[in-house]
C-alpha cells in the first residue's frame, strides 16, 4: 500500500470515525508511557525473624516496602448476618402456620341395642274371658303382656294383634315382632 492509497482511504473515513480513530492511539500511547502510580498499602505482613545477610533483605519479584503495619490478631467482628437461604433461587413463599382445628366435641355413641331374645309362649283365656298372652326369654318363668308393659333392656310392647307382638326400644328408636304361631283348628 502506497502512501497516496493511504491517504485516500484516510479522507474517505467520516470525521466522528476519525476522531475517534485519533483518539484511541493517544490515549493508548500514555497509558504504556505514563508512570505508575504507587499502589497504596493498607496492611502487610510483618516479618518476626532478622535479615541477617543482604540476599535475605532482598527478594526478587517482591516490593519492598518503607516500613511494614503489623496485623491484629483478630479480626473485627462482621456486622452483617450469615446467608441462611440461596438468594439465586426461586422466591418460596413461606407457609402460614396452620391453625389448629377446633376441637369437635365428640357425639356420645348409642346405646347398643339389646337383642330381642323373647319367643311367644302362648295365650290363655282368663276368669273373666279376657285373653292373656304370655312371652318368655330362654328357659325362665313365661311374662304376662299387654300394651306398655316393660320387657327388660328397654323394650317395651307397643301393640298386640293375632298374629305378632310389636315392641318397641324407645331410646334407640328400633323396632321389632315377635310372631304368633297360628292356632291349630279345634282349640
């Protein structure tokens, strides 16, 4: 490249480019020439043993400094708190505490309902012709009936027809028959 193409291609650059072009190599060229500026030394660490020849005084690589601050033995507590979360991660929301639910009051439980264990024993004709009918649990003495008598464990007889006794647990609200066997035909 010769320096008349040079020079046409210097003319050709707009004059922002240029300037800035010129610009750089000069502020290139004091940054390598320019003296450097003494680092400033906050704290060194201090040598407890004596130099005791010159190439001790010396080491290569190494700024020698004026005099060297000792450091303290500790360190000044940090006022600032130790990380306890990841701060790159996600945002969690922390959850609420739960509140306790309130204490249901417990429904008492029903009353098991006794069996009906009574079986028909049979009627007979009373004195003054009124029927009796008789019931009777297991191998004890048969019970006389009639509407509203208490049968034990809390049944109780609610009506009496010619073909079943319906008794009744009024606590629980069950309900039950004891079936009468047909009479034979003559009796």
């Amino acid at each position: 490249m010769n320096t008349g193409e040079s020079r046409r291609q210097l003319n050709s650059l707009s004059s922002p480019v240029l300037f800035a072009l010129i610009a750089t190599i000069v502020l290139s060229a004091w940054a390598l020439f320019s003296r450097p500026r003494q680092p400033v030394v906050i704290g060194a660490i201090s040598n407890s043993r004596t130099v005791h020849s010159a190439s001790e005084a010396f080491v290569p690589g190494r700024r020698q400094l004026a005099h060297a601050t000792p450091l303290p033995d500790r360190w000044p507590d940090s006022s600032m708190e130790l990380a306890i979360d990841d701060p790159f991660r996600d945002v969690v929301v922390k959850a609420v505490p739960a509140i306790a639910p309130a204490q249901a009051v417990p429904v008492p439980a029903a009353a098991p309902v006794p069996t009906m264990d009574l079986r028909y024993w049979g009627r007979f004709a009373g004195p003054d012709g009124t029927i009796q009918t008789f019931v009777a649990r297991g191998v004890e003495q048969p019970i006389g009936i009639g509407v509203g008598t208490e049968l034990g464990g809390g049944w109780k007889v609610e009506r009496v027809t010619e073909g079943a006794i319906e008794v009744v647990h009024p606590s629980s609200g069950s309900r039950a028959q004891i079936g009468i066997a047909p009479q034979a035909p003559g009796n």
